[in-house]
C-alpha cells in the first residue's frame, strides 16, 4: 500500500545510502549508480565536500526572504558570470522553474522595448523543458500535454531531424511576433541529441537576423556534464539566456536562468520572484559545486574519462551490432541506442547491478558522476558487455 500518488512508474527497490557511484540497499546490496538522480549529482552520492559545505551553513542560516539581501547568492551569480557568457542570474529551484523564467525573461524583453506583440517561442516539436504547465506546451510532446489542457498559447514548434536540413523550413516558422528560439543544446529526455555545433551557429545566426532572442537549454547537458562547462561553449555561440539546474546543486535543488545585460533591462522589481529560490543553504551548496566543476583540471578529467567510455562502448557495439545501434551523447550524457527492447536491456543491466535510466527514441541513458572512476567505467562495460552476450 502506497499513499504516494501514481504519477511514476517506480522500480521496486529503495536505496538507504549512496557514497560517489554507488548505491546501497538496506540489507547492503550495492548497485553502480549511472543515474546519478538524472544528471544532478555531479560529484556523486554524499561528496564529502558538499556534507560539510551543508553541515556548516545548516548551522547558521538555511533560508531568508529574498527581500533581504543573500550573500552566497551573490558570489554563486558573480562566479556564474565571471565564468559564461552571462551578465546576471536569478535562482529558482529547479529546471522547470528556470526554463519557465527564462520565457519570462525573452518575453518581457520585448514587453520592455515597447514590443509586447513579440511573445512567441519557438521550440522543438517533442524537446523536454520540464513539467509545468507552459513548459509541457513548450516541448509540445503528445504524451506531456494530453488531459492539460487548455493549451497553453505562446509555443511554436520546429522539427530537429537526423539528417540535413536539420530544422526544415525555419526562417517561415519565424514569425513577426516569435520572440525567441528555445532548444536544448543536447536533448537529453528526447534520446540524447546533440545539436551540432554548425547548426547552434545557425540557429544564432537566424536569430541576430530576425532580431530574436536565443535561448540554450542547459537544465540536463550544462554544468559541465559535456566536458565543458557549458555544452554550447565548443561551437563558440553565445546564447541570451541560459536555464540551468540540475548539476549546480549537485542533490541539492537549485535552478537558475543566466541572461545577458541586454535582456536583463526587462526585469525590474517585482517581474520575477520565488520564495525559495537562492536561499543560503542552496546558494552556499552551489559555491562549492561550481568551484569543484568549474575548474579546468577537472572539466579535463571529464573529457578524459568520457573518451575512455566512448572508446569502450564503441567497442563494444562492434561486437554487438545486433543489439547496439548507435553511441551518442557527449562528456558522461550518453546514450545507447538499441535495436532491442530498451526496458528490457535496463532491467538485465540492473539485474547486474548497474543502475542506468531511459530516453525517448530506444535510447538508454548513462550518466556517471562527473568524478566517476576508471575502474568504475570498467565495471560498468563488463556489465554491459555481460548482458549484451545475454542477449545476443
Ligand atoms: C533540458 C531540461 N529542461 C528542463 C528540465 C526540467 O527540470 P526539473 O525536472 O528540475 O523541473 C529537464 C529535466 O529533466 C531537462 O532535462
């Protein structure tokens, strides 16, 4: 008997503690965890870093009005400047909040120069920016929206392909009242799709022309789950604003939207709050998150480890190109593509104890934590490799 609603479809087991990749069932049983709570513990289960960085603000102040003045969230949004493109930050507590106050912040940009007609998002037709109520309009997926409506005005959609042209027909979907185009840089949900580098410049190309604003979607592929901090930073585009999560907390709920000067004139006081969002105890977990993942030894290491991974799983899908389709994905946001059942493969794998998690498309998600060990890559691939030659 559950009094917990039905809204997700849980697996039938319980963890009573995590330490880095693993995770431990009440009688002991340790299972290697490439979930990692969907990309959000970057440094693992219980960083003992981020134990003592909470255990010590706990002590002095977990949460205050952001009618006063919150100096942790102060230096968290001048590192968070200092280090991207962006000119100012406001918390939030999670990547639906922050993709939804990033279509604030686009919309009353406009609103601000004397625009207001210019509203309209243009989005992915099947992206994921979250679960809220506009969020789930934005992605425009079927399965997100059926029974919530009445549809939420304001979205446009854009078909992402496979193979060129990538957005069939885009300059005609721009609009004289679109005001932004919002995408993730890396779909994460929609099968771990990454947008390439030529089209990212396309897309701000498009964008300087029809004078529009470019939103990047970093809540799943940002902070440096890619190998750098940002996914877009390799193609060198610099987007308007950016909806981040996830990562930055490292378990701790904390969402934010980056914005450049000029977007930001739009947000006076009281066009945006939250009662939660940049409390100390979050913004003091953040400092410590961002000081460890942002630093360029340990982005190195990412990419090191992910060209290990990606070298292994290639590999191995030339061994099993009956089961394995494709490797995609960039730094540890990965994806395997299967020809088989994917529920199937993720069961066989957690039957071995390897924790790993679905997306659309047959994909099956692996996400390490960001400090994730060789011998821990290595343990993963003979699971891997084990249930492949299962399979066969
Ligand atoms: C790209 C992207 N945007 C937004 C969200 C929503 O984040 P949250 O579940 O924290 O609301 C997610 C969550 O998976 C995501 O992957």
């Amino acid at each position: 008997m559950t009094y917990l609603a039905k809204n997700y479809n849980r697996k039938k087991i319980s963890f009573v503690k995590g330490k880095g990749s693993y995770l431990y069932t009440s009688s002991g049983i340790k299972y290697l965890d490439f979930v990692q709570g969907i990309a959000v513990n970057c440094l693992g289960h219980a960083n003992p870093k981020l134990a003592e960085t909470i255990k010590n603000q706990s002590k002095k102040l977990w949460h205050i009005s952001n009618a006063f003045q919150i100096p942790e969230g102060e230096k968290l949004a001048k590192k968070l400047c200092q280090k991207t493109f962006a000119d100012y930050v406001i918390f939030q507590n999670s990547g639906t909040e922050a993709t939804e106050a990033a279509i604030k912040v686009a919309r009353r940009y406009y609103y601000s120069i004397g625009k207001p007609y210019k509203n309209r998002i243009l989005c992915i037709k099947n992206s994921f920016h979250g679960r809220t109520i506009a969020a789930i309009f934005a992605s425009g997926s079927k399965k997100m929206t059926e029974g919530f409506g009445p549809k939420v005005p304001g979205f446009d959609h854009i078909n992402f392909k496979n193979k060129k042209p990538r957005f069939p027909n885009l300059r005609n979907k721009i609009k004289k009242n679109t005001a932004a185009i919002m995408v993730e840089t890396i779909l994460g949900e929609g099968g771990i799709k990454q947008i390439p580098d030529k089209c990212l410049k396309y897309l701000r190309k498009i964008c300087y022309q029809k004078k529009i604003l470019l939103i990047l979607d970093e809540v799943q592929c940002g902070v440096g789950r890619s190998g750098d901090f940002f996914a877009f930073e390799q193609s060198k585009v610099k987007p308007d604003i950016v909806p981040i999560a996830k990562g930055i907390g490292g378990g701790f709920p904390i969402g934010a939207v980056l914005m450049n000067k000029k977007v930001a004139t739009g947000m006076t006081p009281g066009t945006h709050g939250s009662t939660f969002g940049g409390n100390p105890l979050a913004m003091a977990v953040g400092n410590s998150v961002i000081d460890i993942v942002s630093s360029k030894k340990f982005l190195n290491n990412v990419k090191k480890s992910s060209k290990y991974f990606f070298s292994k799983l290639n590999k191995l899908k030339k061994r099993y190109p009956n089961i394995i389709k494709e490797i995609r994905g960039r730094g540890l946001l990965i994806g395997i593509k299967l020809h088989k059942d994917q529920g199937k493969f993720i069961q066989k794998l957690m039957d071995n104890k390897l924790l790993t998690i679905r997306a659309a498309e047959n994909v099956v998600r692996i996400l390490p934590p960001l400090n994730v060990k060789k011998i821990e890559l290595d343990q993963a691939i003979k699971i891997m490799s084990k249930v492949c030659s299962e399979l066969k």
